[in-house]
C-alpha cells in the first residue's frame, strides 16, 4: 500500500508542478515542443515521397549486360531495384510517313491511308528478319516474348491484342496485320475508333499501346496539318541480344533511311514501376480510415466546457498526429527504416495511441472549480488524472511489449512504432496538449469575465439587503484589449443533426453549386469526349451543305460552300483537346507552292507541299508522352505484373517513309473519294464557314440566355420569397437580430401581441400570480393587482407617499384606476380610508355612493353585506376614537363584537409581549401604518391574498381584491428576502439566514357560508377561497432560527415541502406541516441561486458554482451533479423529461432529467436576462432584451419572438410567470406584459 | 373548476404545441418524431438489428476482400472478378449473425441483471471495431513464421480485445461460445465443399479462425450494447414520465 500510494502522491505532485509550468509560461513551452517536432521529423525528409510513378534509370547500350540478382558491392549511384532481368526490353520502331510532294488531288483520307499501309511490308521485314552469324541464327520468333491468352475480361480485345505468339503491337493490329482487311476497309479511322473506351479514361487507350504514340501525335486524323503520319511498332522482347537487334536496326535504317535523323541510340532506360494499389486493396484501406476518422469524431465531440472546441478538437489530432510522425521520424534517425506500409499501419497506430488521455486532460481541468486561478486549475487537474493516465500509459507499454515478443517482423515494427509514438505522444500531452488547454482555458476565463458584465448590468439593480453578495468578480486581466469577443449578434441555435446539415445544404447552396460544378464537368467531359459523336455530326451537318451548294453550280449562296477542313465526319477528331482548326488563311502558302496547281489562284488553304518529317529530341523518347501506365496495361493484359520489377526500354528505330501521291491514290478505297475536297476553295467559302460557325454560335448564345432567363422568371414566379434577405416580409423583426437569420429563415410569424400592463411608476420588482390574478409590486411600494384574463387593474394597493400626499386616499387611488369598472368591481371601496388615520368617514362614504349602485347591482349580497359592515366598522371607529386605529377587517367582520371589541380593547392597551401571536399580530399591524418606507421584496399570491415581505421583516396580507390589509406580522425584523405561500402555510425567509413559518388561519363569522375548500387539502390554489368577510390571522408558528448560516436566497415550496437554498452552499428541505427540517443537501460548491421543485417531488438546485444537482426529495440523495454553466446558474425549471437550466454565461442548458446528460444547449444574446419558463412540456419560453422568446424544446429551435414594447432600448425581461392559460407574464420596466400564446389558446375548442 | 381549466390548458398547450412546431413533425407524443419512433420497442428492435445487419454485411464485404486478396480464401472463380468477390452468401449471413449477437448481448446482460457499465461510448466501440479490423488485417497480410504464431498471436489480440473493451463475463462466455459455434459451421461448409480455404491446417479450416470469429462477437456485442443503450435511455424516460 505504501509504495503505491507514495508512488502515487509522487506523481501526482510532479504533474501538479509540470501543470503549474506549462499553464505559466505557455508561449516558450509551444515554441519548443513545435522546435522538437520538427527536429524530430526531420530525418522524414531523406524518405522517398510515397507514390506509385514508376522510377528510371538509364544505362549506356554498348557495356549493357543483364545485372545480376545479388548486389554487388559498389554499385554507385545505381538503385536496388536494377538487380536482374527486366521482365521486358522494349523495341520501339518509330515509322514517320508523309505522301510527299503533296497533291491537290488528294483527298485528307490519303494523309494516313497509304502510310498506314506501309506497316504492314515494315511488319513483314522485322518478323522475317533472321541474323546469323558464327553463334548462330537468331529471328524474333526466338527472342520475343511470347504470350499465351488474354485475361478472360478482355475478350473485346481478342481480335486486335496479338495471342499465342510474340508480342508485337503495332496499328495492323487493327486488321488482324492483314494487308488485305486494310485495304478492303472503308473508313480506317472508324476502325480506329470503333475500339476506344467511351467516357474519362486516365489509363492507356487501345490506341496508344498499338500507335506506340499519344494519339494527339499519330497524325491519323482528318485535320492533319502537317500530314505526316506517326506510329510505332512495338517488339517485346525476353531476352537482349545485341547482334539481332543491330542487325535488325541496320536493316530497317538501310531500307527507309532518314535523312536528318540524329537520335542517340547510346542509352537504354530501365523502369522500374512501384506496386500500383487496386480497388479491391482500397476499400478495406478506405475502411479503416472512415473508422479511424469515427473514432477521432466520437472522440472529440466529447470536449466540452472550453471555449473553443474545434480549437482543442484540432489540437488534439495534432498532438496525436505529430507524434506518429515523430514515431517514424525517430525510428529513420536510428537507422530503421520503415517497411511496412505507412498508409495501411497509421489508423491502427493511432487507435493504439488514441485521444483517451487527452480527452481525460481536458475533463479533468475543466471540471476543477471556476473561481481558481488558471495556473492552478490546470494543476490540480493534472494531479487529478495523472494516476490514471499514468496506469494505462504503463498497460499499453506492457501489452505492446508482449506483441514485440511475439518475434513476427512485421508485429515487431509495429509494436516499435508504437512504442515510440506513445512515448512522443505523451511528451506531446504533457507539454503541447496541456499548454494549449491553459491557453484556452484562459481565453475562456477572459471572455467569461467581459461577457458577465454586461449581464450583471442587465440584472435588477441589487436590492437593499445582501440578497446575493457574490464573490467579488476576479479582478481584471492587465491586458483585456487582446481579447476580441465576438459580437453574439446571432444566437446559436442547437438544432437537431438532420435540421442542421439541412440549413446548411440551404445556406451555402450547396446542392445546386455541386450540381452546376457538376453539370459543367459533365459538359466538359462531353466535349472533350464527345461520345455521341457531336462535334462530327455536327461537322458532317456542315459539311453535308457543302456539296449540295457546289452542285447547285456558283449561283447558289456562297455562304453554303464549306473549307475542306469540315471535310466528311470524323470520329477521331474526338481524341483531340482542342476544336477544329481554325481555317485562317494563310498568305505565305501561296509561296511555297511547288507544284503548278499552286498558282492556280488564291489557295489559302494549301498546305505545305511537301510535308517535312522532321526527328527532333523529343522523338528519342517518345514512349516518355505515353501514360506511365502504358506498359503496366500492356503487359496486364496477358497477366503479367510490372508491381515491383522494371522493364528496359531500348533507343527506339527511326523509320522514315516517304511515299509518292501515286501509291497514295493507288491504296485508296473508292469510298474515300466520296466526298471530294471542294475543287477551287475560295476564300469566300473560308468566310462563309466562319460566319456559319459564328451563327451557330450566336444562336447557341442566344438561346442559353433565353434558356437563363426563363428560368430565373420561371424561380421567380414559383418561389416569390426572397430567402435570407430581410426584407418586406420581416417587418416585425426590425431588429435586425432575428435569431434565424443564420440560416436565411425566419420563423413562421403568427398573431401574438403583448397586452401592455401601464400604471407602475417604476420598476416592477416581484410579480406573483396564481392564474386568475396577478400581483405586481415595483420599487416605489405600489402594489397592483390586475386580472390575468383581461389585463385590468383590479386593485391598487398605494404606497405611503400617495397617501400621505393628500387627505383622501380614495382620490388619489381613483386617479390611478385605469377605468371606471374598475371601480365597479370594488364592492367596498371605502375600505382603504380605513388604514390611515382619519376619523372622519363622511367623505368617504359619500365618495363611495356615487359608485355604489352598479357594484350593488352586479353583488348584490355582498354590497348589502358590506355596508353593514362597514357601517358596523364605522361604528366600533367611533367607539374607540384612539389614533392607532386598528386597521384590521377582522375587527369589522367580525362575527362576534364583543370578543372582537374586547380584543382590541387589550390590544389598545398595550399589553405585554408575552401575549399570543394574534396579538403580536395586531401590534405589528398597527405598525405597518407607519411602515410604509421599507420595501416589498417578496410577495405571494394565494387565492384573494396577497402575503408582502417587507425589507423591515414585515409580514403583511392583503386582500388582493378589496386592496386591505388584512393583517400583519412583525415578528422579525430582520427582512424577508423570500416568501412561500402554499395552501394555508407562508413560509419566509429572511435575510438572517432564519426561517419563519406562519399559518394562515381564517375565522369563518358566524352565519355565513359553508367552510369552503379546507386549505391544506387540495394542491390547487384555493382560488377565492378566502371573502372579505373572513377574520384572517396570522400566527408565526416556528421560527428556524439559524435555518442558514449565511443569507438565504432561495425559497420554494411544493409537495408539502420547503425547500430552502443559500449562501452557504446547503439546500435544505423542510416538511411544511410540521416545519422540521428533513435533510441537508451538500453538494454545491457555491451559493445557491436557483432551485426547481414541483409536485413530483423533483428537485433540482443550481448554484454559483455552476453546478446543477438533481436530488431525490424523498431520500435526500444526489440523483446527478452536472457542472453547465460559467458562473451562476440563475433559472431552473423542469418538464417531465428534462431540466432546464439558465446561467449567467447567457446559456441555456436542457438536461436529460433521468440521465443528467446535457441534450443541448441553446447560447442567447448577451445580458438577455434569466427567465425561463415552461409553457407546456415543450415549448419553453425565455425573456430576451424586450422580448420574450418560444422555443420548441424537442429540438432547442426557436419558434418565435415577441417583441414587448416599440422601443428599443434594452429592457430586459428580468421576471417571467406562466400562468395556467398559456398566458405569460413578464415584467418589461415599468410595464408589465401578458403575452397570450394564441396558438396554444386555438385550440381550446 | 380550476383543475378542470388545468386540465383542458394542458390538453391545449399540447395540442398547440404541436400545431405550432407541425412543421413536418406531426405525430410526436412528446420528443421528436425520431424519439418517439425509438420508443415503440418492437420498432427499436428491428432498427437496431437492421443496424447491425448492414454493419455485419459491410465488415463481411470488406474484411472478405483482405483475405481474398491474400488468396486465402478460394471460392468457385466465376466470381472472383468481381469486386465483392465472394459468393454471394456469405455477408447475409455474416450480417445475419451480426444482428443475431448484437441484439444477444444486451438481451443477455439485462437477463443476468448486471448491465454493462464498462466503456460506455462511441469512440471506444469506433475504436474496438478498428482493433477488430486491425486483426482482421494482421491475420491476411503479415507473414508469420508458422501458422502456431499466427493463430497464437491472434489469440492473445482477440483476448486483449475483449479485455480493453468488454471484460464482462457474460460477453467472454458468449464470445467462446459462439466462435466455436461458427468454427464448427465453417468446417461443415468447408466438409461440404462450399469454399476451401488454400492451406487448411485445423481440420478444413485455418486454425485462427476461431480467434477472429471470438474477437468479432465481441466487437458486434460492443455495438449492440451500445445501441441498446439508447433505447435503455428512452425507456427509462418512459417509466418516469409513466
């Protein structure tokens, strides 16, 4: 135990100080871990790039002999694959021919006719071509490789590909090297052209392997300019023997010299090709890197709590990335060089590695305490982890150093690469990953700071008492101008996957870009393809024309004579990248005309007479233009493999022929006359062409623009909207700050309009509802109440200014009234006079009657009622004319006089303290008259009552209808900061940190109507429950004293249970009945601020630390502790199936409830309040700066935001109640807002 | 009165609710169209077992290959120039089994009652699933001295496979069980002349068969445990909301 536990501490405490230096001095930490990097992979740059071009080398002809198979000692410069036989030597016999001097009578078909029938003699000569000499008689037969049957898939090429013989290619191939099928053939470039591949080929064509040439250089085309005609044939030959080549090469050169042919026959290459990586190795190698980039994506999307997280995400793959390569480039230093295959071990290398510690790092720190110094959090959360990080670094050397020993080569380089990279990848964490997390940490802490004040500034200015005396904020960094915050001007919506990647499809267009690129490519490769044969046709269209104008004699139109270049249709133009030559004249032809038709006219047209075959360098080795996949495709076709091995290619055999205009018309087929060349081209028919050409293509123009723009009306006509533009249709949002303007939508608008609530003279500090009736207090002490349905003020209870500021009450109050029914509704409105201190009645009363017949009319019994009472009242009034006039209704309603006068006759005395509560009651509430100056600072709303705690600690009730007070407490003086009032219980709390319970109790007079609704039965609010006839009291049955050590800030009540939260970082649930505290919930480390119980008995509490707990009321125990706030968290509500949870970081937070796994967050607008509420089980509702937002809570997408008042200066909505209606209300200023959610209300019906 | 107006505002808000988010979403009870398809069992059953039917097939395609490409497998040359180049038979079944033992093991764990905590997220299965690819690859491409190192060696990977990713006992004893099961398959198929392998030395079979066979039960259960994690979640939501 105490070696692992000193092991333990050891490391920890090295961690801990590492933790503290990287967080220290980040910048020269990064600089040098990215100095080791790079030193480390360093050496990578002497390893070949990987690639799969083939490789060459090349050696003289003379000293050739075959490189024996083991190395040999000094070897120089030449590489380890030239060790030896090649699998081929390559004879290249390169045949230019041109039809010289060239004749106007000649058709274009007789360009490439007779000099393509020339290889067949050629093809004769080399396969007869015998040496012999003293060694004896060589032919081809004997040194030729010789091949036996194509590969089954490549029976289209039966006919053409040589079998069962030498391989020798050549263009006779094309008819089966019989003289006779070329001559009988009509169109030799159909033939040609029948065996191409249709589409994008990047591989050899049919046609280069046989041509030996790129096809653009053949010259076999109709279009040829220069006429001559280029083409190879080629001799594979096994085995290389220098006489018979030589001969043959001799006799080839004696029997069609060329002229000016100065090729270097001295080198040979070798090439050696790399192993080429098929389809089917591809797929299982695409496989796993699709796992590894799943894994690397599950992975990282658990980074969380930082400030940004595709910054770490990136850091994290760069850590593990780089110490692979520092792995590989580790090993190369040492002297081992890498033979497996880089691409095939990576992701299982970085599966071994893997991002598990980082990602343990990343949890670990953020998970440390908000509120510690950066430097420290990383520590300690380095200490935290480094046991295990520690343990399974060990696990992993020990498991790779068992698969070292399993002494298989392969394994073993594997493990060796692993073992490195995990070390390097560990260095890399502890250095690298680490200090970026301090970085960004930091960053975080920065913005968390700037972005909270204004939050603060938004929040109600503090109230008097220490509500909530918060730490006193961090103080500011010495540089905050280096932190640029971004302008929260859109909110982050938190959608679902599928609705995201459909917004973003919409937003960059994406789809449509792919399709035009696409449609584009499309086009291109069709040009450049041509498949349908298009640009044939549509020369053959023209030149079709041509005729038919000649025929019609010179008076046709000569806009119909064509140039010969759009001679007949011909396929093999499609080979060519670029358009039909243009047919410009060209004057200096007329000069080098050599023959007499030459001076015939103008004959622009004319070509050089005599073609020139020229051998330039780029002749020596013309197999270097082919694909370099030209000789693998060859030789694959016979099933033989060039992966790994090398062929050399021998210096190519000039061939020039030279043939006369006779021999050329000789071989000519009768169909290639068919369509002569015009007889005299003119130049008119030059421009003619062009202009043809140009008309077609100004019609083509024209008609694309046509096609454009009855598409665009055609959009236009379908979809009026003008997506993503704030334009007509988003009036409402004239903010400009529509949170769906990320995605170019607006959310559906429909009808909802606040109903404003004036009358408040100031800022409205508690509101309080209890569905039928709603209870707004603001700063100066008013006290209105207002219908919920309607919006009407009901009730105004005044303060002590207005009632001191004149001698009838009443008026003033009438002033304040919105309306007349509003009067109506007060059955007694004379009641209020009777808190103050006057005696004189009279000009009450007769204020009241001029009232009094529609009140009588629309309650008649209670009216009738009321006067008596109030005739009783003014009688017990002038009874005892003392100036601390009792100013309790009980005393007026109550059903027995003469205990009622007898009581207040002991309490006009004075009496003793020791009295029962109901009389300190009454002491308090003679008081309360004078005590107007102290502040509401939490109210109630139960039924008819209003329960007000005062700033002084006073208790009062008030009727809400009537506007009396119905009695008053002053038991404590300390004041209440919070108030819970269920069934017949209220609960305060004061700012002590003490708890006082009080019972509502209610004298029912005698004689009057049944006992209605027992309070403390039903969950439902006794809604009116109590009548102005009631005898009210309010006795203080226990009071906690020492309920919590510091302030307490939060009270709830439900389900029969309190539940308190406070400063001192304890949630503390009471049992209501008997006020006996149940258990004490430890778990934050911060002050509370929030708590959410309902009557399922949920409850949840968030504090300033953060951290939001779900505990089980009936245990007491912690159900889930999740940390999802920077700072505190301000709002809790719950659904059935999730928790909802605002902080201070402008976020909200929706949990799973059974889980405790965050579903998502939504990110809000800075300083836009923290009310939350819950309308139905999803839709939730947060207030905004002057508005109030919807949002489905299903998927966290904003359905709508309501904009509370015209102007636009920030108000925000501090205080948020959703009433039973799907009616909220929320405080906006001085005003308040009952918002209806018509939508909701729709479907009442 | 007021709870019968409670009553009808909650009937209300639901309703509105959906009207008001209806876009497309119509028949939701309470989360998402895609939840409360989820929470329907029978369908969340045939989801997750089409889940792992097509990630069967596609290991079956994929890991085929390799060991094609390797010629140790032959199967009758018609179609062997094809891509997919084994019979045809051979990913249903692979994908069948697959569903088969995905839907198993969280069946199992939830029998014996002791639910498996162990490693509980995607990238741990993305990683087990490439660990399993891994040894797939190990067993086609690299050359072992003799073919007692080889399935020894894959033994021991197939056993530190379940070890970093499983270590529940019920998934060891289900994992043997079931590659023994298939060993005993693949030598009446090969007895029966379906397919060969080139250099059988464990009866018809290669002897490192059974260890691929008990390291993909184990990476199948992985995925089946932890899809069934996510109807675990909505079902427990259910009874709470019950």
């Amino acid at each position: 135990m105490t070696l692992r536990e000193r092991l333990r501490e050891k490391i920890s405490a090295a961690f801990y100080h590492h933790g503290l230096l990287c967080a220290s001095y980040p910048v020269p930490i990064i600089l040098f871990t990215s100095a080791s990097i790079l030193t480390c992979c360093y050496p990578l740059l002497r390893l070949p790039l990987p690639g799969t071009g083939p490789v060459e080398f090349t050696t003289g002809v003379r000293d050739y002999t075959v490189p024996s198979h083991e190395p040999q000692g000094d070897l120089g410069e030449r590489p380890d694959w030239y060790r030896g036989p090649p699998v081929a030597y390559i004879q290249q016999v390169l045949v230019k021919a041109a039809v010289s001097p060239w004749d106007s009578s000649l058709v274009p078909v007789d360009v490439f006719r007779s000099p393509l029938g020339r290889v067949f003699s050629l093809l004769e000569e080399i396969r007869n071509h015998v040496h012999s000499d003293s060694t004896g008689v060589r032919s081809l037969e004997a040194l030729c490789l010789q091949v036996t049957d194509l590969l089954p898939g490549l029976r289209r090429m039966q006919s053409v590909l040589p079998e069962h013989g030498c391989l020798l290619v050549s263009p006779g191939n094309y008819w089966q090297n019989q003289r006779e099928l070329f001559d009988s053939d009509p169109d030799p470039l159909k033939t040609i052209q029948k065996h191409e591949p249709k589409g994008l080929h990047t591989s050899a064509t049919l046609r280069d392997l046989l041509f030996g040439v790129p096809g653009k250089h053949t010259g076999v085309s109709h279009y040829n300019r220069k006429r001559v005609v280029t083409y190879t044939i080629t001799v594979v030959l096994v085995s290389y023997d220098t006489r018979f080549l030589g001969s043959l090469r001799s006799r080839l050169k004696q029997l069609h010299p060329s002229a000016n042919c100065s090729l270097r026959d001295d080198h040979m290459v070798h090439v050696h090709f790399k192993e080429e990586i098929g389809i089917a190795e591809l797929i299982p190698l695409v496989t796993t890197y699709i796992i590894l980039f799943a894994y690397i994506y599950f992975s990282t999307r658990k980074i969380d709590m930082v400030k940004s997280k595709w910054g770490l995400a990136l850091a994290a793959v760069v850590t593990v990335l780089s110490s692979l390569l520092m792995s590989v480039g580790l090993c190369t230093l040492f002297g081992l060089t890498p033979t497996l295959n880089g691409g095939e071990i990576f992701p299982y290398l970085v599966v071994v590695i893997g991002l598990e510690n980082v990602l343990v790092l990343t949890k670990s720190v953020v998970s440390t305490p908000v509120d510690l110094e950066v430097k420290l959090r990383i520590a300690q959360g380095l200490s935290n982890e480094s046991w295990s990080i520690m343990k399974n670094m060990a696990t992993e050397l020990c498991i790779i150093l068992i698969g070292y020993f399993t002494l298989v080569p392969a394994i073993q380089e594997f493990c060796l690469f692993a073992v490195v990279g995990l070390v390097s990848d560990f260095f890399l964490q502890m250095f690298f990953f680490t200090t970026v997390l301090s970085i960004d940490i930091r960053r975080m802490e920065l913005a968390d700071l700037n972005r909270r004040l204004p939050a603060e500034a938004g929040l109600p200015p503090p109230k008097p008492g220490p509500l909530r005396p918060r730490e006193a904020p961090p103080p500011p960094r010495p540089s905050p101008h280096t932190i640029t915050l971004q302008t929260p001007a859109f909110r982050n919506l938190r959608l679902p996957k599928r609705l995201r990647v459909v917004y973003f499809l919409a937003r960059t267009r994406l789809a449509q870009r792919i399709i035009m690129v696409g449609t584009v490519i499309w086009i291109g490769i069709l040009v450049y393809t041509d498949p349908a044969g298009l640009r044939t046709y549509l020369a053959a269209q023209v030149s079709e024309q041509s005729p038919l104008g000649d025929s019609g004699g010179g008076g046709l139109p000569p806009h119909l004579g064509v140039a010969p270049v759009f001679h007949a249709g011909d396929p093999t133009s499609t080979l060519s990248v670029l358009p039909a030559p243009e047919p410009t004249p060209l004057p200096e032809n007329q000069s080098q005309g050599h023959h007499g038709s030459a001076g015939a006219g103008p004959r622009p047209q004319v070509p050089p007479a005599v073609p020139q075959i020229t051998w330039g360098a780029e002749d020596e080795e013309g197999w270097r233009r082919l694909s370099f996949r030209h000789w693998p495709s060859l030789f694959s076709y016979y099933n033989i493999t060039l992966a790994k091995r090398y062929i050399s290619i021998l210096p190519v055999i000039p061939v020039t022929l030279h043939l006369s205009p006779q021999e050329a018309i000789e071989t000519r087929h009768p169909q290639d006359t068919r369509h002569p060349p015009p007889p005299i081209p003119k130049v008119s028919a030059d421009l003619q062409t062009d202009l043809t050409l140009y008309k077609v293509a100004a019609l083509g123009l024209a008609a694309g623009v046509l096609l454009v723009l009855l598409l665009f009306c055609l959009y236009r006509v379908l979809c009026p909207r003008n997506y993503g533009q704030n334009g007509v249709a988003h009036g409402r949002r004239r903010r400009g700050d529509l949170p769906c303007d990320d995605y170019g939508y607006s959310p559906p608008v429909s009808e909802i309009s606040p109903l404003l609530l004036r009358g408040h003279s100031m800022d409205i500090e508690c509101l309080a509802s209890d569905g039928m009736l709603l209870a707004s207090c603001c700063l100066a002490g008013q006290i209105r109440v207002w219908d919920a349905q309607t919006g009407d003020c009901l009730t105004v209870i005044p303060n002590h200014g207005l009632r001191r500021s004149s001698s009838s009450g009443c008026w003033e109050q009438r002033d304040g009234w919105d309306n007349c029914h509003l009067l109506r509704r007060r059955s007694v409105p004379a009641r209020p006079t009777l808190f103050t201190d006057q005696p004189d009645l009279t000009p009450l009363i007769d204020t009241n009657f001029t009232c009094q017949p529609p009140s009588h009319l629309a309650t008649p019994p209670r009216g009738g009622f009321d006067f008596g009472g109030l005739v009783e009242r003014a009688y017990l009034e002038h009874e005892s004319p003392s100036p601390s006039t009792y100013p309790s209704p009980s005393s007026a309603a109550s059903s027995s006089p003469p205990s009622a006068a007898h009581l207040q006759r002991r309490r006009s005395l004075g009496d003793a303290p020791t009295l029962p509560a109901q009389d300190r009651a009454s002491t308090a509430g003679t008081q309360a008259t004078a005590d107007w100056d102290s502040s509401v600072w939490a109210m109630e709303l139960r039924g008819n009552l209003i329960a007000a705690g005062r700033s002084s600690g006073k208790l009062e009730l008030w009727d809400a209808v009537e506007g009396s007070l119905r009695c008053s407490n002053e038991d404590g003086v300390s004041g209440i900061t919070a108030l819970a009032f269920l069934n017949n219980r209220i609960v305060a709390a004061r700012l002590n940190g003490s708890l006082d319970f009080f019972t509502v109790e209610i004298n029912k007079p005698l004689g009057l109507l049944q006992y209605r609704g027992a309070p403390g039965r039903g969950s439902m609010p006794p809604s009116p429950c109590y009548s102005s006839e009631d005898v009210i009291s309010c006795q203080l049955t226990r009071s906690v004293q020492c309920a919590h050590q510091k302030p307490i800030t939060v009270l709830r009540a439900a389900a029969g249970r309190v539940v308190t939260g406070s400063q001192d970082h304890t949630v503390r649930v009471y049992r209501l009945e008997d006020s006996c505290c149940l258990f004490t919930l430890q778990g934050h480390s911060g002050g509370i601020t929030a708590i959410y119980i309902d009557q399922t008995m949920v409850l949840a509490s968030g504090g300033q630390d953060g951290a939001i707990c779900l505990w089980d009321v009936l245990t007491g125990s912690r159900v889930s502790h999740v940390y999802g706030h920077r700072g505190d968290v301000t709002s809790l509500v719950c659904t059935t199936s999730c928790v909802i949870s605002s902080g201070l970081d402008d976020l909200i937070c929706i949990w799973d409830r059974s889980t405790g796994i965050k579903l998502y967050s939504i990110q809000q607008e800075v300083g836009c309040g923290a009310s939350l509420g819950v309308i139905s089980e999803s839709l939730l509702v947060t207030g905004g700066q002057g508005c109030v937002s919807f949002w489905d809570l299903n998927f966290g997408d904003l359905l709508q935001t309501v904009y509370l008042g015209q102007s636009s200066d920030g108000q925000g909505v501090r205080q948020l109640l959703v009433l039973d209606n799907a009616a909220i209300v929320c405080d906006f200023g001085s005003e308040l807002s009952l918002v209806y959610v018509p939508s909701v209300l729709e479907k009442l019906d | 009165m007021s709870l019968t107006l409670t009553a009808m505002t909650d009937s209300t808000v639901t309703g509105g609710q959906q009207q008001r988010s209806g876009s497309g979403q119509m028949s939701r009870p309470s989360r998402g169209p895609y939840i409360s398809v989820i929470t329907n069992r029978t369908t969340n059953l045939v989801i997750r077992g089409t889940m792992l039917f097509s990630v069967g097939v596609f290991l079956a395609l994929v890991l085929n290959l390799l060991q094609v490409q390797r010629n140790v497998t032959l199967f009758p040359p018609d179609v062997i120039s094809s891509i997919f180049s084994s019979a045809w038979w051979v990913p249903p079944c692979c994908g069948t089994a697959s569903a088969m033992i995905g839907l198993l093991y969280p069946c199992i764990d939830s029998r014996l009652g002791e639910p498996h905590k162990f490693k509980r997220e995607w990238s741990s299965v993305m990683r087990c699933v490439a660990v399993f690819v891994g040894i797939n690859h190990a067993s086609a491409k690299v050359d072992f001295a003799n073919n007692v190192q080889l399935s020894l060696t894959l033994a021991a990977l197939s056993i530190g496979l379940w070890w970093t990713f499983d270590r529940s006992r019920s998934g060891f004893g289900l994992g043997i069980g079931i590659a023994l099961l298939a060993t005993l398959a693949t030598q009446l198929l090969v007895y029966n002349g379906v397919f060969q392998y080139t250099s059988p030395d464990f009866l018809y079979i290669r002897s490192w068969l059974p260890c691929i066979f008990f390291a993909g039960v184990i990476t199948m259960g992985n995925i089946g445990r932890q899809l069934a994690l996510y109807e675990y979640k909505v079902v427990q939501e259910k009874t709470h909301q019950d």
